[in-house]
C-alpha cells in the first residue's frame, strides 16, 4: 500500500529496479542476491529469541572449554 492512496505516474516493474541497481554498481545479480539474503538472514537470527538463547548456552559451554 502506497502512503496517502497516492499512485504513481508511471508503472516500473521491480525487475527494472534490480537491473539498473546491479548495473550502477557494478556487480553481477548473484552477488546482489546474496547481499540481500544475507542481511536479512542475520536480521532474522537477531530477533529469533530461541536462537539467541541457545546461542548463549553454546557460549557458555565453550567458554569452559
């Protein structure tokens, strides 16, 4: 949903988006994937609270070690 209803002038498809995005910085699609897959990987483990705790006990347990 747009903010305030408001449509814009002209239609762009994402892919249009995403190919000028990977022309301008030079960089193949592949590598842009990967940027975005992971950072929203580690944005995802930051806010899985199951995960952290368990990450925090391997912490632990290492630690003794």
């Amino acid at each position: 949903m747009i903010a305030n209803n408001l449509e814009p002038a002209y239609l762009t498809h994402p892919g249009e988006v995403v190919k000028d995005e990977i022309e301008y910085r030079g960089i193949s699609q592949r590598k842009l994937a990967e940027a975005m897959q992971t950072r929203y990987n580690l944005l995802a483990a930051k806010r899985n609270q199951s995960f952290l705790s368990r990450l925090r006990s391997i912490r632990k347990i290492a630690a003794v070690f």
